[in-house]
C-alpha cells in the first residue's frame, strides 16, 4: 500500500490542505450570510449557484488539462479558488457572494478532475479502491477538521475568509514542488456520457445515485435534527459522526473492493444504507441523542464510500488516455443527482415529515441495489473484475497481434460484465 501511495504523496497533501479550507467555507458562508441578514432564499441560491459552477467546471475541465496539463491546472485553479473567500469578506452582498460561489463550485470541480485522473493513472487496479479510499478517508477528514475551524474566531469578523484563503494557496506547495512526474496529458477529453455507461453503466448509476442520496443529507440533515430534537448541539454532532463513520469505512470497503469485486462492496453497502434509513424512519422522532449518532455514523459508513468505489469500478475498464474523460463525466453524474436529491428528499420530508429524508436516501439505495443485483444476475458467469497485478503483466510476453485479439476478445466480454 506504502508503494501505491508514495507517487501521489504530495497530491494528497496537498489535497488535505486545500479541503480543508473548503471545509472552513462551507460553514462558513452560510453563518455569515444569515448574520449579515441574507434571506434563505438567497442563501439556497448560493448553494444552488455553487452545483451550477461545478457542473460547468466538470464539462470543461478536461479541455483545460488537454491543453496545459495537470500541475498547471492545479496550480491554476488553487489561486483562483484562494481569492474567493477575500472577495467574500470584502463584498458582503447576496448577488457578489452568489457569483463567487459559482467561482468556487468551477474551481473545486476542475481541481477534482485534476486530482481524480492524476490518482487513476498512478493507480492499479489490484490497489485502485484502496487507493481512491485514502484519498476520500482524507477529504472527509479534512473538511470536518475545516468546518470545526469556524470556532476559532468571530464569524462576523476577516479572520476566518482570511484563514479559509491560506489553507487553499497552501495546497498548491505540495504539489508544485514535488518531484515525483506528473501524468501524461490527455489527448482525449471530449465529455462522452454515452462512452462513460458504455465502459461501465454500474459505475455511472453509482455515482448518480450517490449525488442523490449524499446531496440530500448535506442540505437536509440540520432539518432533520432539528424537527427530531431541541437540542441544538444535535446537528453539529449529527453531521460529525456521519463524517467520522464515512472516514473510518472507505479504506477497509475500498481494500475490500479490491478483494472481493467492486460491485459486490457497493451492493452491500446499499442494502446495509437500506438498513440504516428503515432504522431512521422506524424511530421518527423519538430517536435519542446517542442512537441518532451511532445510526449517523453509521449510515455515513455505507454511502459515503460508495463514489469512490464507484469510480475504481469504471476505471478498471478505462483506457489510460481516458482517465480525465471518466473522472469528468462520473463527477457530472455526481453533480446532477447533488443538485436533484435536496429537491427530491425535500418532496419525501413535506409528506413524511423530518424521516422523509431517510425514506428518499432508503429509497435511492434500494433502486440502486435492484439495479446492481439484475445486472449481476445476467452475467453471473463474466468475471467480476480483471484486477491483474502490474508485475505480472510485465512478465507475460506477446507479441502485438496477440495482444490486440485478447483486447478484442476482452472488450467483448467485459461490455457485458460492467
């Protein structure tokens, strides 16, 4: 695992810092917004306005690494995404924080395409889950360390826009200073949705459905805990334990990807997801305060892994040169059901009250979990997955014209296997 880690080294570092940073904003802003008297409707336009930019950055960020690379994008999009928290802190009006939001939303979608396709292409796929799992055990732990950071000073005051601005330029030394080689630059990176279900329409369903159930648990579960307890302690350790339970389980679920199949890990951790929201919806308001924490943790465990998973998966079946396409288009999937879910789980809550939240993230799971096991069914005699090890590849000779029929061969069978 040390090996498979070393070459990304400086990357997750990097990241670590960076997101941090994001983390502290996405507290942050909306704090502030409602101190400086912004009505909710235009704090739910910032949040919307945010999806929009990552939309955008995920359809062009793969044009931008074609053309400059990997580090300068990175480097690029880091600066860029630093001085959007000053702004901030200097325009303190609805419209200003709306458009620098969608900044934000470009810059972290195109920094996420940059970070994803750089980890696949260093990646195998015997170590792919593990690998990608660190790097979300990372993000996930860094974004609740930034969002704990808001207790350092007065929301109301410079100081945190100007920390928040920091930590993001910070994340760019890492990377611009390490000596390791960055990824060859892409030549394909047109956005294909058609090519990305035709290499794994698993991974792609995945990765929709994860945007649907996590999207809606970012934007609801403070509703959530507040129509279920007075306590007002309760969301901030809601929101906590579901994040320390995601941390903990993506290495051992990513590890367990790479032993047992992809789409195994992911089918069962959505029906133990289908588990957990049956939990939730039984308990309605009577949840106490130490079960709502251990079921959050717990229900944080089984979905938040299942993006990372999801896109080992469909690179597996990638070509190496597309490796930006796949990551553009998977975190598209995710940034559509992101937008969608807070709607749809919205709809769920005004007819089942606050646990509509948990009946619409059940609910996404089972679809999810139906669609995985008919799939699985149907091709239940394909090998799962063609997790061969480097080493091994290197010390089986061919000669050209017997490694294009195997690939041949082998597209043939894995078009039904994915």
């Amino acid at each position: 695992m040390k090996d498979a880690l070393r070459p990304v080294a400086a990357l997750l570092i990097g990241v670590a810092i960076l997101l941090t940073g994001q983390g502290l904003q996405g507290t942050l802003l909306p704090v502030r917004a409602s101190l400086e008297g912004f009505s909710t409707v235009a704090i739910g336009v910032m949040g919307g306005a945010y999806f929009l930019g990552f939309t955008l950055g995920c359809l062009t960020g793969g044009e931008l690494v074609r053309r400059v690379g990997h580090v300068r994008v990175f480097l690029a999009m880091t600066a860029l995404g630093s001085s959007a928290p000053l702004i901030h802190g200097l325009i303190p009006h609805p419209v200003a924080w709306v458009l620098l939001r969608l900044l934000a939303g470009f810059c972290f979608a195109v920094l996420y395409v940059v970070i994803e396709s750089w980890l696949n292409e260093r990646a195998a796929n015997e170590n792919r889950g593990a690998v990608f799992s660190t790097y979300v055990m990372i993000s996930l732990s860094v974004l609740a360390a930034g969002q704990m950071m808001t207790l350092l000073y007065d929301p109301s005051g410079w100081e945190l826009f100007v920390i928040a601005s920091v930590l993001v330029s910070l994340g760019a030394i890492p990377v611009a200073l390490s000596t390791s080689p960055p990824p060859v630059q892409p030549t394909n990176v047109q956005l294909n949705i058609r090519r990305l279900f035709a290499i794994s329409p698993s991974a792609a369903i995945g990765c929709l459905a994860t945007g649907l159930a996590n999207g809606a648990f970012w934007s609801l579960a403070p509703v959530f805990t507040g129509a279920v307890s007075d306590d007002l302690s309760l969301a901030a350790w809601f929101m906590t334990s579901a994040v320390i339970g995601g941390a903990l389980a993506q290495w051992p679920l990513g590890y367990a990807s790479d032993k047992f199949g992809r789409r195994k890990v992911i089918l069962v951790a959505a029906l133990l997801g289908i588990g957990i929201a049956t939990a939730f919806v039984s308990s309605g308001s009577d949840v106490s305060f130490v079960n709502a924490n251990l079921l959050a943790a717990g229900w944080g465990a089984v979905a938040f892994p299942l993006y990372a998973i999801s896109v080992a998966h469909a690179n597996d079946y990638a070509e190496t040169d597309e490796y930006v396409v796949v990551s553009s288009g998977l975190l598209l999937m995710y940034g559509v059901g992101a937008i969608l879910g807070p709607f749809a789980a919205s709809l769920f809550m005004a007819v089942y009250g606050a646990v509509g939240l948990y009946a619409f993230t059940g609910a996404t799971h089972l679809i999810l979990s139906i669609y995985l096991a008919i799939r699985m069914l149907r091709h239940s005699s394909a090998p799962v997955e063609n997790h061969v090890s480097f080493g091994d590849a290197l010390a089986t000779a061919h000669t050209a014209s017997q490694v294009y029929e195997e690939e041949f061969q082998q597209s043939a069978d894995e078009s039904d296997d994915q």
